[in-house]
C-alpha cells in the first residue's frame, strides 16, 4: 500500500485483504502486542524495524520456494 501513495489504515488493509475490519483490527493488535507494527499519526499502521526483517525475510524465502518449485519443471 504504501507504494500506491496511500497510508495504511485498518480500513484500507480489510478491502485490500478482503477481510472483515474486526479480522485486521485483530491482527494489527497482535503484530503491535509483538513489536511488528506501531502506529503513527491517525491511527496510520506502520512497520517497525523487526516487522521489516521479517516481512523481507518472508518475501525472500517465498521468492526462493516460487524459484524452487518451478525449477523442478
């Protein structure tokens, strides 16, 4: 989202995801609760430093396994 220009709110994150607010609200408040997420001004939902790591981490090794999965053809 934060791409496309827009900051990242609850609201906007369930019509990305395609969840219901109380799903989002629900999983922002655990990734805070871990030290993934912080709020800034207006309630906006921003990455802390260890939520980067991880979401990088995440991206490379999906990346990785997409690369494995389709070498095998």
């Amino acid at each position: 989202m934060p791409e496309d220009g827009a900051e990242v709110i609850q609201a906007r994150l369930a019509e990305r995801l395609g969840v219901t607010p109380v799903s989002v609200s629900e999983m922002v408040r655990r990734l805070h609760e871990t030290g993934f997420v912080k709020f800034g001004p207006k309630r906006t939902i921003e990455l802390t430093e260890a939520g980067m790591e991880l979401a990088n981490a995440t991206v490379l090794h999906s990346t990785e396994s997409w690369s494995a999965f389709w070498s095998t053809f």
